[in-house]
C-alpha cells in the first residue's frame, strides 16, 4: 500500500491544474459501466455440448433498472464529443489539417482493434479445427466482436466533428422522432429504417459534448433541463408508449432499446447527461485525491483495450471452467435470484482475467512495445501521457496525466 500511494501521489504531482479531471472520471465511469453491465446480464449457458447466450433480464424483467445503472454509452458520447471538439480546434490553432488531426485520433482507436482480430482469427480457426459446434463458434465470435459497432460508430462520429461542432442537439433527436413514429406508430417504411438511428442516436450525446466545449452548458440549470426532460420522456415512452424497460437487448425480445437504438434510449442518454453534468464539481473534488485519481488515469489510459478485452475475459473464464462441470453463475441458466447472487461472485474472476489482457494487449492501445519505442527513439515522450507544458496544445487530451520525458504512468 505504501509503494501504491506513492505512485498516486507521483500520478497526481504530475497532472496539471489546468486539467479537467472530472472528464476523465467520467471517462472511466462510462467504460466502466459497460463492462460491468455485460459481465451481470451476458450468461453463456452449457447446453447439448456447446454454449448459447442468454441474459437473465429475460426472466428476470424486474431486473430490468439494472440496465439503467450500466448502460452508459451515452455518456461516453458525451465525453467524447466533448473532448474531440476540443482537440479539433487545439491541432487548428497549431496549424494541423484536419486529414493530420484525423489520422492521430483514429490510430488509437485502431491498434488495440487490430490485435483483437488477430487473435479471435486464430481462436476461430482453431475451434473450428477441434470440431467445436458451429453454434458456439458463431456465439463466442459474435460476443467478443461485438464492441466493435461502438467503435465504428465513434470513429464515424469523429470524422464529421468539423460539421457538428456546431449542431444543435435536437436535430439529430428529431431524426430518431420520426424513424420511430414510423416504425412503431405508423409501422410503415423498410425493416432497415431502423439504423439511421444508430448514427442519429449517438449524435445526440456527441453534439451536447459540443456545446459542453462551446460553453452552453456550464450551469446546472443546463443538467437538471436534461436530467428531467429525459427521465420525463423515457417514463411515459416506457409506461404509455410500449418501449421496453430495460434499456440493453434482451435475447428473445420482440424490440431492443439498443439494436437498433431507439427513441426511448436516446431521451434515456439525455437524462444521463445531464446527470454527468451535474456531477462535474463533485468528480472534480473527488479527483484532488492521489488514490481516485491515480486509479482513474490508469484506467484512461488503456480504456479502448479494457473496453474491446472484457467479453473475452468472460468468455476465455466460461471455457478455461468447462472441464469442471456447470458451474453456477457460470455456465447455468440465469433463471433466478440465487443466479444473480453466485454471478456477482464470478465478477473478481472475470477482472483478474481482464487484468491479464490488458497487461498483454495494453500496448497496441499507447503505440506498440519496446521495440516500437525504440524505432521512434529512446527518451520520446510518451504519446499518451505527458506533462501539459502550458497552452492549449495538449490539453484536449483525455487519456489520463502527463508525466515528464521519458516517464510512464
């Protein structure tokens, strides 16, 4: 403990003042979030000899204000709309195209992608090989590939930041309005309507990260607007309307709120926005402690590879078990309380693994190993974590502190 809050207080000496903690904290809280969600409500069941997915909020409806806690990915747009703004007109004001600011942004989204499809080719094609169910196959590729609809999704939002950097919210709000009144009140238009929502949904937390950056919403009359507009919605499009309560797909269900996104997830988002804007002080004070913020920079600093490693780390745990037998929590339906209860002692297990991921994989995230930094030089500052020097330049970005040359958080 004491080595640790050592290191705290070195991660915290090294952070500016200039920096907005309560963005990072945010950050990790959105990641977080997700994580945990998908480890309570993904269950990968032993059946007939193979595995299939099930989730016990299909038994289990009343369940369903989990889903509220942990589904944060609105807030993640929020964030990052907030930040990418931010940086967009930092690498202006230093005379960079947008084609050089572009590059560098989606090379960190990127790296830690390539080495997930280059070991889930080799897992596949051994599976395969083995004579493994081409039931499981598909489940475990279709789990461990699936974060990757968010990251198309950022990255589009990313690169069409210079037009909306200026657009109001409720522009893309109005297109998922109409989508869905068509879909579900008139039923008419093609079974594939549906996806212009997933841009036009996610743009909606991205552009208030926008106005967040242009000003528009530093007061707290801005977040309880949002946080009471959006749970208002979301009350009577659940209660009267017909969405459903649980705000993540369910297998089984006639409509997810999430695939495609629907109008009831997107007010839903707004009023997590606004709770996120209304707890920026908070998180800011919080953040002045070496230990919180210390665990909160580690976490940025590898959020992309925790993010795209996690359904793995359950499913590689799921496996490596198989030969004990059906192990509950595990390996057993999700078809009650003492489910839930046994699942939450599994938790601990799934981040170990996670943990052994990420000290593998973590690198691909900052830029490659060693040997990458060698090639670019020994003593290079660190891409991902510098001290701000002053200005503008570098404080848009959101991926943890800045330590002295040659220094690595």
């Amino acid at each position: 403990m004491s080595a640790i809050r050592h290191g705290a207080r070195r991660v915290d000496a090294a952070t500016p003042d200039s920096r907005d903690r309560a963005v990072d904290a945010l950050r990790a809280l959105a990641i977080l979030g997700v994580v945990l969600g998908h480890w309570l409500v993904t269950a990968l069941v032993a059946h007939d000899g193979g595995l299939h997915t099930a989730s016990p909020l299909g038994r289990m409806p009343w369940l369903a204000p989990v889903s509220w806690i942990f589904q944060t990915l609105a807030v993640f747009f929020l964030v990052g709309g907030h930040v990418a703004t931010r940086s967009l007109a930092s690498a202006r004001a230093r005379g960079l195209t947008y084609g050089q600011w572009l590059r560098s942004r989606l090379a960190r989204l990127a790296r830690p992608v390539l080495a997930l499809l280059c070991l889930w080719t080799v897992v596949t094609a051994g599976l395969l090989l083995a004579g493994a169910p081409a039931d499981t196959v598909h489940t475990l590729v279709k789990l461990a590939l699936s974060p990757l609809w968010f990251l198309l999704v950022f990255a589009a939002l990313t690169a069409v930041t210079p037009l909306v950097t200026r657009l109001h919210p409720l522009w893309p709000l109005a297109v998922v309005l109409h989508v869905d009144v068509l879909r579900f009140g008139l039923h008419l238009g093609p079974s594939w309507l549906g996806w212009a929502n997933l841009p036009a949904g996610w743009l909606v937390p991205y552009t208030l990260g926008a106005a967040w950056t242009r000003g528009e919403l530093d007061t707290r009359r801005a977040g309880w607007a949002l946080l009471a507009s959006g749970t208002t919605a979301t009350a009577l499009l659940v209660c009267w309307a017909g969405y459903p309560a649980a705000m993540v797909g369910v297998p089984g269900a006639a409509v997810s709120n999430l695939d495609p996104p629907t109008l009831a997830a997107v007010t839903f988002g707004l009023a997590q926005c606004g709770l996120a804007l209304l707890l920026r002080d908070r998180l800011r004070r919080a953040m002045r402690r070496p230990l919180p913020w210390a665990a909160v920079a580690t976490v940025n600093l590898s959020a992309m590879t925790i993010f795209l490693w996690h359904q793995t780390a359950l499913m590689a745990t799921t496996a490596a078990a198989l030969p004990a037998g059906r192990l509950p929590g595990l390996h057993t339906a999700p078809d009650g309380p003492a489910w839930i209860a046994v699942r939450l002692l599994w938790l601990p297990v799934f981040a170990v693994v996670l943990t052994v991921c990420w000290g593998a994989f973590r690198s691909y995230e900052q830029g490659g190993g060693r040997r990458a930094r060698d090639r670019r030089g020994h003593g290079r500052r660190s891409r991902v974590v510098r001290v701000h020097r002053g200005g503008a330049a570098d404080r848009e970005r959101g991926a943890g502190p800045r330590v002295p040359r040659g220094r690595r958080v």
